[in-house]
C-alpha cells in the first residue's frame, strides 16, 4: 500500500475488454471529473501531492493505473497497448462514472494519451493539462523510422522495437538500481552518453543528482514494477508506429482549452509550433527536471489550480 495517508484506495474496474486500478478521490464533488493520466515508467502515484489539492478544489479525481501499469490487465498482445486502446480505456472510465466528458491532466506517456485524448475522442475533453512533454505532430515517417534516422539505433524508442525483449529483461534484473538512477533531479544537462540510455541507467552503480523522492516512496514503485515487469509499459513505444497509422486521417489541430507545463531542465525541449496546432493554450514553466509535478509539487499543483480556476471564471 502506498505510504502517504492522503492517497485513496484502489478500485479495480472491468471496462473496455480489461481490468484497470483506478485510484478515487472526492467523490462528493460529482459533477465535477478530473482524470489523471501517468507516464513511464510510473504510476498514479506519481500524482499524489495532487489529488488532495484538487479534491478540495472541487474536483472528483480518477487516477487509474493505466493498462500494463500496477495491478491492472497487462494483455500479452503488443498492439493491445495501442494509442485506440489506451483513448479508449479513459474513454469508458468516464462513462463507468457516468460522465460524459471531463478536464484530463497528463505527464510525460500520460501527456501523449491526453493529446491523443483529444484528437480521437473530442467530445469526451473538456479541457486539459500536459506536462513535459507537448504535443507531438505527426511526422513524415512513421515515428521510430524517424528518430533512428535522427537519433540512431541506440535510442531507447528505436532499441526497444528494434531488439524486442532485450531491454526488457535488463530493466527486469534491475529494477532497484533502474528507477533509483531515473528518478533524480537536479542533473546537469550534459550529452548523453554511448549506448542505450535506460539500459545504461539500469546498469550504473553511481546515481547522478539528487534523490527526486523519500526511500519509502521509491520503494512503492520498485515494489510495483517488479511486480509487473517492465513489459508491458515498454509495449506503449511499441505501438508508435501503429499509432502513426492510426492518426493518418484525423484533423491533427486541437482546439480545447489547454495548459502545458514544462521543466526548464527537462532533456525533452519545448514545442517551437505548439500554439499553432494547440491555439488555444498557455504555457508556463517551472525551473526542474522531467518529473514535473514530483519534483515541484506545490508549484505544479498551484500553476494548475490558478490555470483551471480561469477557465471556469472564462466559461
């Protein structure tokens, strides 16, 4: 169970063909839905320095672990991790609570689920918020031909689909030393080193930086992936080019209101044309690495707080 007093218990609901752990906080504000969205390799617990903020701001707050994430369904089919899947999970999140629409917040693979969120199930946004990572226009190539002609067969989108398994398995081993070198902050921005950037990490005996979380806190998640393997989230990245496929004939602008968040020292640089396929949207910065609201968690919960609270003034 996790540490903080403050988290809610799980729930796990059959929707959508699976299973998924769903975390449920202040159900008296119904009417009023807030979904919170993780990334990888994380989980909603990565979201719990907001959940209480947001629930006595009025918001009813679902926080699911996403499929192949904690307790929920992990399929053993790679293309069950696609982006019509992923959409679709959150989508009959909603209509389990009887919502038919509701503000959704995502970090990092999180992010990319909410943008996509937004361009395959429209009328289910009302608005949203996405940190680290903005929205991602669809390139000339299918997305991993793309980055290994930019980046190289050692980056970890390209490693993972070009060599299925073998990060798997080291990540496996490693669970421990793995997470405990990837979340850090306060890093300096230096060139990434030869080699596959999760394995190296898995493998380095010498973190860098500084702790981002408590011991206890980072137990939860070694406890967890262990539990689950790294599989089935790294199954995500594998369904990158699928995705690419599947978003070939949708409208690529997204008009919802939105907020994005950045960390000024996040590897992941910002969007040079986000505005002009997200018009609607404002951006704010805040001064850490890429995870966000873990790592500035009052400053995160309160940029969004001020930012929804304009919206409802606006609407």
């Amino acid at each position: 169970m996790p540490i903080n007093s403050d988290f809610p218990a799980p729930q796990r609901i059959k929707l959508n063909g699976i299973t998924l752990e769903v975390f449920e906080a202040g159900s008296h504000n119904r009417g009023n839905p807030i979904v919170l969205c993780h990334g990888w390799p994380e989980l909603a617990y990565s979201w719990r320095a907001q959940i209480p903020a947001l629930v006595a701001a009025g918001y009813h707050v679902l926080a699911p672990n996403q499929r192949g994430f904690g307790a929920s369904s992990r399929p053993a089919d790679v293309t069950d991790y696609d982006i019509t899947r992923l959409t679709g999970d959150l989508a009959a999140l909603l209509e389990h609570f009887g919502y038919e629409a509701a503000t959704f917040v995502g970090h990092d693979w999180g992010a990319n689920v909410v943008w996509s969120m937004a361009l395959l199930h429209p009328e289910r946004v009302v608005r949203l918020i996405n940190l680290a990572l903005p929205y991602q226009t669809r390139t000339p190539t299918p997305w991993i031909e793309f980055i290994e002609a930019l980046f190289g067969a050692d980056h970890y989108f390209v490693h993972f689909n070009r060599q299925f398994g073998v990060a798997d398995a080291i990540l496996d081993q490693n669970a421990d030393q793995f997470l405990r070198n990837l979340f850090r902050k306060n890093l300096t921005m230096n060139p990434p080193e030869p080699g596959m950037m999760m394995i190296n990490l898995a493998r380095a005996e010498t973190p860098l930086g500084d702790p981002l979380m408590s011991a206890e806190d980072l137990e939860f998640f070694v406890s967890a992936f262990k539990a689950s393997g790294f599989t089935p989230g790294i199954n995500w990245y594998r369904n990158m080019d699928r995705n690419w496929h599947i978003l070939a004939e949708i409208d690529p602008v997204i008009r919802h209101p939105a907020l994005m968040i950045y960390g000024l020292q996040d590897p992941i640089p910002p969007s040079e044309n986000l505005s002009e396929f997200v018009p609607n949207v404002a951006i704010r910065s805040l001064d850490c690495g890429h995870w966000i609201q873990q790592e500035r968690p009052e400053e995160t919960t309160q940029v969004m707080l001020e930012w929804l609270k304009a919206q409802d003034h606006a609407g």
